[in-house]
C-alpha cells in the first residue's frame, strides 16, 4: 500500500519534471530575449538622448562591456562620471529575487548588476567608431548552426547576448538580440542539465517532503 502511495504521489511529480523541461527553458528564453531587447533599446534611447553611446567620449572603437558598473548605473538614471547629467532611467529591471533573472543590488551606485536567468550578467556591445557596424559573435560562436551562414559584420550600432544555461560564451544555447534563438534546432526533449537540475531544486525538495507526509499518514492505517 505504502509503495502504490508513493509512486501515485511521486510519480506525476517525476513526469512533470521530465516533461515540462522543455517548456521552462523556452520561457526562459522568451524572458530574456525580451530583457535582452529592453536593454538594447535603453542604450539606443540613451543615444537619441545625448547623441552618443554611454562610454568614454574618448573611446574610438566598439566596446564590450557587461550589465553591470558605470554602464548601468547610467541606464538606471544615475549620473555616474557625468555620464547621464539629466539623470534620466532608460531601463526599469525587476530585482532578482532568487539571484537570477533581474538586478542585484550592490554596495555603491555603481556597482549592481543586471543578471539573465541563470544568474550571467549580459554582454553588450556598443559601437565606439560610430561607423553602426559590430563584428558578428556568431562567427565565434562553436556551433555550426550559429556560424554556418553569419556575416562578418552587423549593422547595428548595440547587440547583447546571454551566455544561457551553460555560462559559456559562444555556444550553441547563447540568446542573442540580433536573431531568434528557435532558428536553431530544438534541444533533446530529455535533457537534464546543471541549470535545470538548479532551478527545480526547489520542487524536487517540495515533491520530497510531500511523499514524507504520504507515508507518515499511512502509518496509522497500516496498524490498524
């Protein structure tokens, strides 16, 4: 009887993980794509604004940066180096709760940092030369489906990417602002990552405790 009663309180438990894994990731997706884009029209607003990206007025060539520092201080409305004097917000993040998927809080104004899903900042590029050309990631990028067909060159004057759940930059699971992550070729139905097994912890944990109470109820019944 016990045994029925945990794999009738397990059980679904298990096939929810395993069959929903797909679905959370492209969630996952979905949010940070829009992150992504949100931060890619805060820069640009940022431009139209002052006529120039938020980086050194020195800076003559495309730089990278990460969500994090005097960039997003700026962005978030503060004028850091005097690089926003009119102190205007061009992106409003939620914070991250759980460490993941939102802003972090830091210590000084300009030391929060704005993190995907997994808990990576952002890369951003910004075109320093102001020729509106950045060199493409994708030709980096380790998988044949992101470099077989990429150009040299962007014409874009900000692009931003996540590096996804892997944390590695220039693979196959990055999410970038300048294509749509579902051109690629969908990942294995059964796939039981690092980031996945994180981010279920907690239902794991729930599921656990749940069969506990099951067995401690059947107990009694057992005795009698």
């Amino acid at each position: 009887m016990v045994a029925g009663m945990i794999f009738m309180g397990f059980g679904p438990f298990l096939l929810w993980q395993v069959f929903s894994q797909p679905d959370l990731r492209r969630c996952r997706a979905y949010a940070t794509q829009a992150a992504l884009k949100d931060l890619v029209l805060g820069i640009k607003n940022y431009q139209v604004e002052y006529n120039r990206y938020p980086i050194s007025p020195d800076s003559h060539t495309d730089e990278r940066l990460e969500s994090s520092g005097k960039l997003l201080a700026c962005l978030l409305g503060r004028n850091v180096d005097g690089l926003n004097p009119r102190q205007i917000a061009y992106i409003e993040p939620p914070a991250a709760g759980t460490g993941r998927g939102g802003l972090i809080a830091g210590e000084g104004s300009d030391q929060d940092r704005l993190v995907d899903k997994w808990g990576h900042p952002y890369v951003i590029w910004v075109d320093g030369d102001n020729d509106n050309r950045i060199a493409n990631p994708d030709v980096k990028n380790t998988s044949p489906l992101a470099n077989r067909k990429a150009s040299a060159q962007l014409v874009v004057g900000v692009l931003a990417y996540s590096l996804g759940p892997d944390g590695v930059e220039g693979t196959e699971d990055d999410i970038v602002s300048w294509r749509s992550p579902f051109k690629m070729e969908p990942e294995p139905r059964f796939r039981w990552d690092r980031a996945n097994l994180l981010s279920s912890l907690d239902l794991i944990i729930a599921g656990i405790l749940g069969l506990a109470l099951i067995v401690a109820m059947a107990k009694p019944s057992e005795a009698t």
